[in-house]
C-alpha cells in the first residue's frame, strides 16, 4: 500500500458526457501526477501538479484539466468524452517533482 | 524516436535464474530513473530508483545507469514465479516522467 488513493474504482460513462476523478496523495507529499495507461501501453503523462499549480502538462487537449487542492489532494477533469478516453487513469505522488512517484489503485474509466 | 524503449518481450526464465531488462532513453538531460512492476489488472509499484551513473542493488533486484550510453538496466537474482509481471521503465523528463510499454517477464517454475 502506497497511501495514495482514487475513486471511484470504476466508471462507465456515455460519450460527450464530463467526468472528475479524485486522488488522495499519500502523507508529507506535495506532488501529484496524473497518467493515462491504454491497454498493453505504458503510463502516458497528462499533467503535474505542485504545491496547487500544474507544473507541467504532456500531449493531451485542453479537455483535459485538474486541480490541486490545499491538502494536496487532486482532481481530473474530462470534457466531452470520447471512446478513446477508455483507460486506466493513474495519479501518483511524490515528495518533490524529480523524486520517486507512488501510484495509487487507479480508475478503471470506460466511455460507451 | 519514442523517449524509453524496452523490449516488449515476453521473456521467459526458469525459476532461480537471473532475469536481465533493459531500457534506453533518449532525453541525455534526464537525472532520474524508476523500474516498476506491474501485475495484470493493478497500478505500477515502484520497485528500484536510481539518480546516478554505477549499480544500486535492493534485495535480489540491481539496477544498473549507465548515462553515457543512456541505458538503465534491472537484473533480478533467483528469479520466483511471483516475480512474473510487466516491468516498466520511467525516466524523467521536463516535470514529466516518460514511461516504456514494459517488458513481460514470466518465470517458469
């Protein structure tokens, strides 16, 4: 167990629809990084947040956005659906940005 | 050029060998390397880090820099069948951490 933490576990949402994912990082850390992990892929980087300012962004649209909270707590947010979307979405955290990131459980998000 | 390549495998080693996984990055300004498992269905689990050029070794598991030739390695000692997963390299980036699409070990009993 790592400490971080998602929800929901799984999803399953309608194309066009929005959907907000939620992590919990894990204790003492300030730094949360979101990915995307298709089937049979590597995790792909959407975007960081540090101390509630993103702090990095990888090639993903706008449709795409988050959010850090005080406590270090995350969201991300995903407009307009697509099929595409179909993923595991992973968030992790870590102590500072170049320092080992630990994964929470993940949401399973599937798009119909 | 994809940043981190590993060979997808699968790899397939008897029980108690050592099982050898390679990666190489393109990006010569990354500082930071991470080799993660990860088991079918579940997230990654952070396994080795290692920042500097030489060997770290954890248990059974060594990781292995070599900067120059910017090549990260992970050997595994007396390979157990729990030990099948998928291995995934991660080098960091620009306040990014790019990952390989990992390499799947099995260890045959």
């Amino acid at each position: 167990e790592t400490g971080v933490t998602q929800s929901p576990t799984h999803l399953i949402k309608t194309r066009g629809q929005q959907v907000t994912l939620r992590c919990s990082s894990q204790s003492g850390h300030n730094t949360v990084s979101w990915y995307q992990q298709a089937l049979g892929q590597g995790p792909q980087f959407i975007f960081q947040y540090y101390r509630e300012e993103e702090n990095g962004r990888g090639n993903f649209p706008p449709r795409f956005s988050g959010l850090q909270f005080p406590n270090y707590s995350s969201e991300l947010n995903v407009n307009a659906l697509e099929l595409d979307d179909s993923a595991l979405y992973l968030c992790a955290s870590s102590l500072l940005v170049e320092k080992e990131q630990y994964f929470g459980p993940g949401t399973r998000l599937t798009v119909t | 050029q994809k940043e981190v390549e590993q060979n997808s495998g699968p790899l397939s080693v008897p029980e108690g060998a050592i099982a050898s996984l390679n990666c190489t990055y393109s990006d010569r300004g990354s500082q930071s390397f991470f080799w993660y498992r990860q088991y079918s269905g579940k997230s990654p689990e952070l396994i080795m880090f290692i920042y500097s050029n030489g060997d770290k070794e954890d248990g059974r598991f060594t990781a292995q820099l070599n900067k120059a030739s910017q090549y990260v390695s992970l050997l595994i000692r007396d390979s157990q069948p729990s030990d099948s997963a998928t291995y995934l390299c991660a080098v960091t980036g620009a306040n990014n951490l790019f990952f390989g699409t990992g390499t799947r070990l099995t260890v045959i009993p």
